[in-house]
C-alpha cells in the first residue's frame, strides 16, 4: 500500500509543520503584547493643581508624622548639581526631630561611602531625550523634561526631577542618617522613600459635611456629593471610634482624558472595605483643614485574617483560581487571606520586627468606562516587587503590616515615579493611586530562608538586603531611561521583565559570594547540625526553584548575563547593558513575559518551599464609581477561557525534567515492558530474539519520525492540552475527570488508528486490540501527572513505540501503539 503510506508519512509532516507554526503564533502573540502600552500607561491624568499647604505646620491632635524625617525634593539648578561630585537635591523639610528644622531647605547627597559611590558610577546618567522619549512625551506621558541636556544625573536628582513639578515628598530613612545642622546638610546612606504626605490619622468617615459646596465633578448622576467630609476620630484612651469629629477636605480629582476618576470621595462612608476605618494622609491647608492626599483601608493591615487556608493542594488551588475568583462581584470589597502550607489553622505567628517579601500584581478596569486592550480578550496588568515589616500602630499601639513598594515603573501618564515608595503612595494617593480603579494583590511572603540574615563567621549575607540593592539599581535606570529619557515597555523591557531580571541577578549575587568566599563553604561544613545550615540550604534549594523558573530552558538571556555581575556592585565601573530586544531574549525569558503567569508561578515556588503568604485583595476600593468595574489580570488571551488554558498547559509542560523526573520515566518503560510481556501477543520466546538481533527493521530517521510522531504530538494532544497541569493544584475530582476524558479519547484514537494503518490487519477482540494503548495511556497519564513534563513523558511515550515495535517485529503481529 505505498500510496497509503505516503499519505501518512505526509500527515505526520503536517502535524509536526502545523506544531511550528502554533508555537510562532504563540510567540507572537506574546511579543505583539509587549509592543503595545500596557494598560497602567494609557488613559491621561491631568492632576488637580495642588492646595496651598505651608511647609512649617506641626501635627494637630489626633495625628502623628508619617515618619520622622520627611520633606519635598526640590530639583537644584543645573550647573549647581554638576558642579558638585556628589549626586545632591534640596530638601525642604517637613518633619524633623529638631523642630527649628522643618520649613527649613537643606541640602540632601549620599554619605561618601564605597557602597555608594560604586551604586552612583553604576546608575549615574547624562539624559539626552531620543525620538522615543519625544514620542511618548506626545501621547501625555510624564518624561524628566527638566532633566534634558544634562551631562550627569544621579538618583536623587533623578527621583525629584521626573515630575514637571517640585511636589516628590519623601520619608528619610533613620538608619545611617547624618544630620549636619551647621551647614544645613542631611546626608544618607539608603534611598528616600516616596509618600503622600506627612502626616496621617486613623478616621471613620461618617459622610459628606453639606455645610460645604457640592463638587464640580463626580462619576455619577449631578448633584455631587461635597468634597468635604465628616470625620471621626480614634480613640486611644477607648480604642474605639469615640474621638473629635472633624471635618476634612477629601477631594474629587476630575476625570482623565480617559473619563475615568482616578478616585471619588463618593458615598465613602458606604465602603466595605473602609467600615472598620480608614488612614487618612496629609496636611494642614492654609486655612486650617486637613487636606487628605492618600487613604488606606486600616482592616487591610491588621494582624487578623478574614481567612486561613492550609495544606499545600488547598493553596496552591487558592493562588491560580481562589485569588481572582469572581472579581468583577467584589467590586469595592477587601480581603486578608493567610495561606500556609502545613499546620494548624491558627492566626498568623507574626511578630513585630518580622520582614517580609512583597509581590504585587494590579488587574485591569472594565465597564462602561473601561480602558483599551492591548491584546483582544487579555489583561495585562502590572507586577513589582516590595518588602514589608511588622512595625507598631501609633495609633491602637498593636502591631500591623506595612509595605513599601520597590515599583520599577515604566513613565507614564499619572506621575508615578519608579523607585521605593509606600502603599499608601502608590495604591492610596487621590491623585495617580490605584485603590479605587484597579483590583490589587499583595502577597506578603515571609520565608525564613528568605529573610534570615546569615553570619559565617566575619561574613554576612543579607539575601532581602541583596534583592533590594539589585531593584534599586534596576529602579534608578529606569527614571532616566537609561539616559535616554524614556522607560518604554517593549517586548524585552518591562515592569515584570526587569523586576524579574533584578531577582536572577540576586540568585547570581549569592553565588559569587559562595565561590568568592571559601569561608562560608568552610563555615557550613563545620556547622553540618547548626539551624542556620540548614537554612541555607532551604535558600540554595529555592535560589534553583526560583531560577529555573526565570531561565526554563536553562539558559540565561545574554543581556541578563552581561549585566548580572555589574549590577551586584562586583564591576562597579562598568555600565549595565540594556536590555536588548531580540527574540532570543524573548524566548528565554517567556515566563516572566505576562505578569498574572509570573505572579502566580513564583508564589507557587514560594509556598513548596515552605513559606507562609498573606493575601491582601483590593477591588476599586474608596468612594462608589458605577461606571467602572474591576477585571482581574489573565493570562495572554485569558478572556477567552480555552485558549489561555491551553498556552499556560504548554507553557508549563515545556519545562525540562529534572533527574528525578527521568528516573521516573525509566520506572513507567519498566512497567510498560512488563505489562506487554503479560499479554499473551507478546511471548517471553521474543527477548532471546530482540536481544540477539538487536532493532529490528528500524532506521534512524523512522526512530526520530517516530520521536516527533506518534510520541510528541500524541503527548502533546492528550496529555498536555487535556490534563490539569500539576501547578494548577485542581481538586481530585477535578483531575479524575478529565483523567478519565484524556484517556477515553486517547482509546476512541487507537482504535481509529488501528482500523485505519494498513500494518495491522482486523483485530479477532477490540478488548485485547486496545490493550497496549490502555497500559500506555495509564501509565503516561501517572508519568505526566509525576514530572509535569512533556519531553519527561514523549520520551516515555517513545520508549514505549520503540519496545511495541521490536515485539511486533520479532513475535506475532501486534497492533502498534500510535
């Protein structure tokens, strides 16, 4: 029959030619979505011109400073800035514990330490603005436009030069500070924090005060709700909300070119999320109210779940589908989700002092006034890292969280700047926040591995300290785009590219230190029982978790390798390549190309390393916009449900096995081998014969054919596509029905092959026919389930070919496994 059998050598080619072009579709998919803006650059803000707030105020009662030392970065004049060798700003001072100080201008720069000056030789850039910048600057995005034209632009200068405007206020941090008060010099050894504000309360709103005019604009029918409101205070003495009511300017900021309000103050009073209370941040207004500029839901932060999940399956169910679930319906709500491992269901055992890891994923807003997709039927979102403590509330004296953000942030219309910046800043702020727009997931991850400060001996290794080094790098080039003036997102460059890439480049940096410092391989050998070895080795062990999941194939893209050891202060004097758009970079670094995969994958590796995650969920939280809706971050095409599902299942089986995978492989041949010698076609009088004359009847080229087809496409098609992939943590029903539908049609498919292959004539039992096909099904659905791998189980499946084929040559005419 060589007609038939060219027919089928042709539709073999064809499947392996329709594979190809799938897979550069999905390729290019993901790069047409990288080329597009991402949804946190459109829809242009246009800031309400800013209250008069004198800069020499001191808090009232019922309000503390947000921080000790804060104040406004003013931009100095050019030849001023270059004229010095330090990277400095001006800082007009707005909380101080020296009070003759606030209102006062001093000059902020960088205590003169190796440190860093090798952080300032690596970020330190001259801005020349190139076409893209100009471009971008067209579309009403925020550019460094005062920062055009100059030679040398160090951080600071940078951080308060992004804005049009002087109004970046910032909080100092205490630890290394050196206050020179003769010469009106603050210098400092970390970068400033971004806040709202100076100093904050802890309210509950009880509605509009209509003593005042209504707003001139709101998201809903007119008349709108005054933009003052009625405030009660907390109560220390009670600790309840029995304190002074106040009245507050809480303002409506006036819709974007968009038509979205980037907040209401509307019908607050009503929230969800803000019944137990809210913090309130700002000034004091020239005329004496308090002007509030930030908020944040105080039930958020509390020590207190409304939630506790535990047990690995249960969580890893929650982080891929409970987290989002049925976000469009929590509109306005808030959730505090614990989620651990193993234990107990019991509060959290946090305490105050503990740090702990952030990463932050927002959605994207639908309804009526919903923003544009880049990509039909995809939300994007944006993802960042972060990092927390357990610190004490001034106001109920009881511990609770607080985030700070390391945001690498592209520019963009809002005036939200790369670099550290509390959650009250990026997410709160009335201005550019997206509490009330955007659905927002914070997991806080506390990991002891992760967090420990190790000491061997004389050395020490910080691992958070080292990640937070390598982001500030990251957050520093982006503000001057390296020196081009524009942070763009591009298939190469993005929020969760770079974020990303400055995680790789951590895992690097504690490896050169290892083989830089024979001390702590010493150390560690000496100490094989001491609490702290085992520890690092829970931190090597999630180091090669968290890396193979950055570099899948196990190859770093070559910009991520060119600049991993500039970037960890070892080549202080070089300059970090960028990143270099190209589809090898792409390719290699697929998985940090959407943020909700990204998200969801690292969380996992987190928690199978033992970490406890606490969920903090926000859904376009604040004051009622009915013309908005929140719409959680998906995958690339997650709208349209199959398709996601199926690019995710492919993605994740791409993934190469580990040793342990491949001894399972050869565990599943050696139970296929012994379930074909029970079947009477395949007599124990064939092994003599097989192992005497070796592949019988069997080329190289029909051995690699039978690679591609029957065993990848085979695999690929009833395994992969149809199988919950084992990251998706399914419920056991869930698996066992779609375990018993993959194997239903991997039958229905044997048998029509079987009828159809002019290699086997009619079977006498359709029972005994399927036999070889149910054993390979059975034991390729277990392979797969074990390694979660497609090349673990298409070598399995080729194995398998290979064995049935030797005894249908060399014994009785078998029925092949296709």
């Amino acid at each position: 029959m060589p007609g038939r059998s060219s027919r089928n050598v042709k539709n073999k080619r064809g499947q392996a030619w329709a594979f190809a072009a799938l897979a550069l579709l999905s390729c290019g998919l993901v790069w047409l979505l990288q080329l597009s803006p991402t949804i946190s650059q459109t829809g242009l803000v246009t800031p309400n011109a800013p209250a008069s707030y004198p800069a020499q105020q001191f808090p009232e009662e019922n309000y503390v400073p947000v921080t000790t030392w804060s104040g406004r970065l003013v931009l100095p004049a050019q030849a001023a800035a270059e004229a010095a060798a330090m990277d400095w700003v001006w800082l007009e001072v707005y909380t101080s514990p020296e009070p003759a100080l606030v209102g006062q201008w001093m000059r902020l720069q960088w205590q003169d330490t190796p440190e860093n000056q090798a952080y300032l030789d690596t970020v330190t850039r001259g801005i020349e603005f190139n076409e893209a910048a100009i471009a971008s600057l067209e579309l009403g995005r925020i550019h460094p436009t005062r920062l055009n034209g100059w030679a040398q632009v160090g951080p600071l200068q940078s951080l308060a030069g992004t804005r049009p405007q002087d109004n970046m206020i910032v909080a100092l941090p205490e630890e290394g500070l050196e206050l020179d008060a003769a010469n009106a010099v603050l210098k400092i050894q970390a970068i400033p924090v971004q806040i709202p504000e100076r100093f904050y309360s802890l309210v509950q709103v009880l509605g509009p005060d209509d003593a005042y005019p209504a707003a001139a604009a709101c998201p809903s029918q007119q008349p709108c709700p005054s933009e003052y409101q009625r405030v009660r205070h907390y109560n220390p003495a009670t600790q309840a909300f029995d304190g002074t009511v106040e009245t507050v300017y809480w303002p409506s900021v006036a819709a974007g070119e968009n038509g979205i309000h980037q907040s209401t103050p509307q019908w607050i009073a009503r929230s969800p999320a803000g019944a137990a209370g809210w913090y309130i941040y700002g000034a004091q207004r020239s005329d004496g109210v308090f002007g509030v500029t930030a908020i944040a839901p105080w039930s958020l932060f509390q020590l207190t779940p409304q939630r506790i999940i535990t047990g690995r399956g249960e969580a890893l169910n929650y982080i891929n589908f409970g987290n989002w679930r049925h976000t469009p319906e929590r509109k306005g709500t808030a959730q505090s989700v614990f989620v651990k491992p193993h234990g107990p269901t019991a509060l959290p055992d946090w305490q105050l002092g503990d740090r702990f890891l952030v990463i932050h994923l927002f959605g994207g807003i639908g309804g009526d006034q919903a923003e544009p997709r880049s990509v039909s039927g995809t939300v994007t979102g944006h993802y960042a890292y972060g990092f927390g403590e357990v610190i004490l509330d001034p106001f109920t004296q009881t511990p609770r969280l607080q985030i700070i953000y390391d945001q690498v942030y592209s520019h963009n219309p809002q005036g939200i700047v790369s670099g550290r910046t509390l959650w009250a800043e990026y997410a709160g702020n009335l201005q550019r926040g997206w509490l009330g727009t955007r659905p927002i997931s914070d997991v806080l991850v506390k990991i002891p591995s992760l967090s420990h400060v190790y000491k061997f001996g004389e050395i020490a290794l910080n691992p958070l300290a080292t990640f937070q080094r390598e982001l500030r790098v990251m957050m520093a080039r982006y503000r001057t785009g390296d020196g081009t003036g524009a942070a763009i997102v591009t298939p190469a460059q993005s929020c969760v590219q770079d974020s990303s890439q400055a995680l790789y480049e951590t895992i690097q940096a504690i490896k050169n230190q290892v083989t830089a410092q024979p001390e702590i391989s010493t150390w560690l050998e000496n100490h094989p029982d001491d609490p702290q070895t085992a520890l690092f080795q829970d931190l090597i062990a999630l180091g090669q978790s968290v890396q193979r999941e950055l570099v899948p194939l196990g190859i770093a893209r070559p910009d991520w390798q060119d600049s991993a050891q500039n970037l960890v202060g070892i080549e202080s004097g070089d300059r970090p390549a960028r990143n270099v758009n190209t589809p090898i970079n792409n390719l290699l670094s697929w998985r940090t190309v959407i943020p909700r995969v990204a998200y969801d994958n690292v969380t996992a590796i987190l928690l199978n390393h033992g970490a406890e995650l606490w969920f903090l969920r926000t859904n376009q939280v604040g004051g009622a916009n009915p013309t908005i809706v929140p719409l959680a971050p998906t995958a690339l095409l997650g709208d349209f449900v199959v398709v996601p599902t199926a690019f995710s299942r492919v993605i994740e089986a791409w993934r190469w096995p580990r040793w342990r995978d491949w001894g399972l492989v050869l565990v599943g041949l050696g139970v296929f081998a012994l379930t074909q010698l029970i079947d009477s076609h395949a007599p124990l009088a064939a092994m003599p014969r097989l192992l005497s004359q070796g592949l019988a009847d069997l080329s190289v080229k029909q051995a690699l054919l039978g690679l591609l087809a029957p065993a990848l496409l085979q695999e690929l098609m009833f395994r992969v596509l149809l199988l919950p992939h084992p990251t998706e943590a399914v419920r056991l029903w869930t698996g066992l029905i779609w375990s018993g539908v993959s194997l239903g049609l991997f039958l229905g498919y044997c048998r029509w092959r079987s009828r159809r292959c002019p290699a086997s004539p009619p079977q006498k039992a359709p029972t005994f026919d399927l036999y070889p096909c149910l054993c390979l099904g059975i034991v390729a659905m277990v392979v797969y389930f074990s390694t979660g791998s497609l090349w673990a189980v298409t070598t399995f499946h080729w194995g398998a070919w290979l064995w049935q084929r030797q005894l249908a040559a060399l014994a009785e005419p078998q029925p092949q496994v296709l």
